[in-house]
C-alpha cells in the first residue's frame, strides 16, 4: 500500500515559473489576460518554482506584481489588486517530483515488470508531494533548500519512511551508508519549528521486525506529540521482487506482530493516551484476525497508507445503509452487477454487500480478483489492472461492472497496465464503473 501515490510525467524539462493550465471564465485571472500556457516566473519579485510557491507568495497579498513569460514568449509586468482571499481561478501544471538516491531492498520498483509504464520506475521522494498527498520521504537527501521550504512554506505534515531508527537496520534497508541514514538532526530541526511529522515503517521480516520493531517504536514515540503516529505496513512482494534478502510476510507473520503490536500500544495508551502505533489493515486482514474498531485508528492519521481504510469503509457504508432505510429504501433498485475488489478486502466486503442484498433486494456479487500483472502476494485493490479483469470475464454477471476507484490513474480513465476503462468495457460487453461508495450508491438508487 506504500508503493504507488502520485505517478505524474517526469519527462517535461524544468523551465523558469509555473505553466497555467487553465483560466477559469470571468476569473481575477481571466480579467489580467492569463492565459493557459503562460508561465508566472516571479511574484512580487520573489521567484516561483511551483503552484505551491505561488499559492504561498500570493496568499494574503492584495496588491501584486506578476511576472509573466507569455505564450507568445512576451514577458509581461502585471500590476493588480485584489480584494482579500480572492481566488485567480487559475489552474497549473502538476509538480514534477524529485527522485530518491536510496537502493532500498524493498522498494517497489524492483518488483515492476521489466515492460511497465514508465511511470511506475518514477522514484519519488518530494518533500511536497509529502505535504500535498501524504507521500513518504526518507529525508536521507534533503537539501537545504527544501529543509527551509518546508519551515518557511509551513508543509505540514510530512509523511517520513523510518524504517527502522536503529542506523545499522536504516542504512541497510535504504541500501546507503550510516550517515546518509542518519536523520536525526532533520527530524529534530523540523519538529522544534513545529512542523508535524508521520512516520512509517515497511516491516520486512528477519530485518525490522521484533526488537528493531519495539525500539523504533519506543524511539518515535518519544517524541509524541510532535511525531504523531507510526504506521506500520507489511512489505509486499510481486513475482519479479527476487531479492534473497527478502522473506514473504505470511499470516503466521502477521498474527505475531500484531500481538507484539498490541502489548506496545498498551503501554503507549498508558502513557500517551493514544495507540500511536497503527498497523496497517493488510496485517490484520492477512492474519486473518478483526479489524480494530473506530476508536483504535483516533482520527485515522495515515488512512492514505491503508491504515484504517477497512474499518472506515465499514461505518461509511453502514451510514449509507441507515440512510437509505430512513430515506428511500423504496428507490433502491432491484439491481444486479458484479463488483470486483482485491483479494484481502473481497470477503470482507461480500459480507456487507450480502447484507445489503437481504435488505433491499438487489442481486449485487462481490467478485475477488486476483492480481496476475504483478502476481507474489499483491492483493490490494489499487494494484489491479485492465488484464486482471479481462481474465476474470467469465465471472462478469448483471446489468454493470463495479471496480474500486483505486484501480484507475488520479485523474484520468486508465489502469496501471495502461488500459483504458473504455477497452475494458468494450471487452466486457457491459459497462465499467470505477467508483468509490458514494458513487456505488448513486448508481444503486
Ligand atoms: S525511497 Fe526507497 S522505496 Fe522509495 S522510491 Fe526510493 S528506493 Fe524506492
């Protein structure tokens, strides 16, 4: 659940500014003749990297001073005024990430096939795309710069792979030598400016597991509040990841972590008043042992690494099923459809999904798809792919196919192996949602 978050292009050259990509209609930028394709170069004479540096200079500046390096290639000097908090209504292109300078054992490119999209080798580690997505950074080649960015910028929270604060375990995770490995002075820097920091750890077992395990989390907690949570996620390993290093978590595994877990966070409750670290879903699913209730994932710090998401679905989708028997269960439709998922989630989510049936009288299968493209012990939903579900045709039964929101690219129609949600449905014979529980309910009623 670590591996992949955002995945935009890296080809663009880095030119000066940020690229408008688009000028909302009657907009403050629409009034000053932006255009997309424009570049903003500076603001008020201060340089402009990214969105982010132009949402930072602009915020709570009424009068400004736009450079402007023109489609055309004109440069312009724009003057404006605004009235406080209003929005140019201009849009920019994405940030292109830095890339990472480890060799971890573990890391997710190794475990690609040789012929993936380019996207998926992308090695990001951006201490923006930290603040913006909940991406981790190891922090191992910070620069400078970035360091005073995030002070000044106020870029909090960071998301930060630990691993492991033992260095000899660090360093030889992340493949580099003990002083890179060592971040202690930039942990310490970030959080005496206040800067809110989440750790994770991607447990390998034989390497971080047990006492490294007790003391990373012994280490990281010692600094609570300020570091407010560690998660912690199995390593997970496709068929390509050969690595001798490596050992496959099993359920045997994950049942002895999460006793050993569950001690810590006693005493962390004790203590802190706060579980502070939070296994991650796979670990209790792959165990074969209960989700922990609401109170156990506080408010769900580190949902994003597939920690708690099982047991928020859970309530979301109890609420939907309240509503819709206080508000409408007569416009439930009678429907029937297949609704793929994620070997580990499909039969916790046929057990809600049969429930539903029994209530409102639609014909809803929950299907579990195995993951062929990447294949080991894959079974996340956001890992499938376009080839998953074509193989999985035969068990296609209904008026529509279902599949989670997670399979497909953050803004566009396309899975990971590239496939376009049009060839799927074209292949299918029936049309292929890509929905999250709200819109599973919208095509429900
Ligand atoms: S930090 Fe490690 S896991 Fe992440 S991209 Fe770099 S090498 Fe891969």
């Amino acid at each position: 659940m670590y591996e992949f978050a955002v995945t935009p292009a890296v080809t663009s050259i880095r030119r000066r500014g940020v690229e408008i990509c688009d000028v909302a209609p009657n907009s403050l930028g629409a009034e000053i003749d932006l255009e997309s394709g424009d570049r903003i170069i500076k603001v008020n004479g201060r340089v402009v990297r990214d969105y982010l540096d132009f949402r930072f200079q602009t915020a709570g500046e009424t009068e400004l001073v736009l450079e402007v390096r023109k489609k055309s290639g004109e440069d312009w000097e724009v003057e404006l005024e605004r009235a406080e908090g209003e929005d140019f209504g201009l849009s920019f292109e994405q940030i292109v990430p830095r890339q990472c300078a480890n060799e971890c054992i573990f890391c997710f490119c190794n475990g690609n096939p040789a012929d993936a999209r380019p996207s998926l080798f992308i090695k990001d580690e951006d201490i923006r795309l930290s603040f913006l997505y909940g991406n981790y950074t190891t922090l191992t080649s910070i620069t400078e710069d970035e360091m005073r960015r995030i002070v000044e910028q106020r870029l909090s929270p960071q998301y930060v792979s630990v691993h492991a604060t033992d260095l000899d375990v660090r360093a030889y995770m992340l493949g580099i030598d003990k002083q890179r490995a060592d971040i202690s002075t930039k942990v310490a820097r970030l959080l005496d400016a206040g800067i809110e920091v989440h750790a994770q750890v991607v447990l390998c077992p034989g390497i971080n597991d047990n006492d490294v395990l007790r003391r990373t989390i012994f280490d990281l907690a010692a600094e609570y509040p300020r570091i407010t949570s560690v998660a912690i996620v199995p390593l997970g390993l496709t068929r390509y990841n050969t690595d001798a290093r490596l050992t496959r978590v099993t359920p045997e595994f994950c049942r002895e972590v999460i006793d050993q877990v569950t001690a810590i966070q006693k005493e962390l409750k004790e203590k802190l008043g706060t579980n502070f670290a939070l296994l991650g879903d796979e670990i209790y699913l792959r165990a074969g042992r209960r989700i922990p209730g609401r109170s156990y994932y506080g408010d769900y710090p580190q949902i994003e690494d597939g920690v708690g998401m099982v047991r928020s679905f859970e309530s979301e989708f109890a609420k939907l099923v309240r509503r819709l028997e206080r508000e409408c269960w007569t416009s439930v439709k009678q429907t029937s459809a297949t609704i793929f998922t994620g070997t580990l989630f499909a039969p916790v989510l046929k057990k809600m999904i049969d429930d539903f049936n029994a209530r409102f009288g639609t014909r809803l299968l929950v299907e579990p798809l195995e993951n062929s493209y990447f294949g080991g012990d894959v079974s996340v939903a956001g890992l499938l792919t376009g080839q998953d579900l074509l193989s999985a045709r035969e068990r296609v039964v209904g008026e529509f196919v279902c599949i989670p929101k997670q399979m497909l690219k953050s803004d566009d129609a396309i899975m990971l192996d590239g496939m376009k949600m049009d060839e799927v449905s074209r292949e299918l014979g029936q049309p292929v949602h890509a929905v999250n529980l709200q819109e599973l309910a919208a095509l429900l009623t």
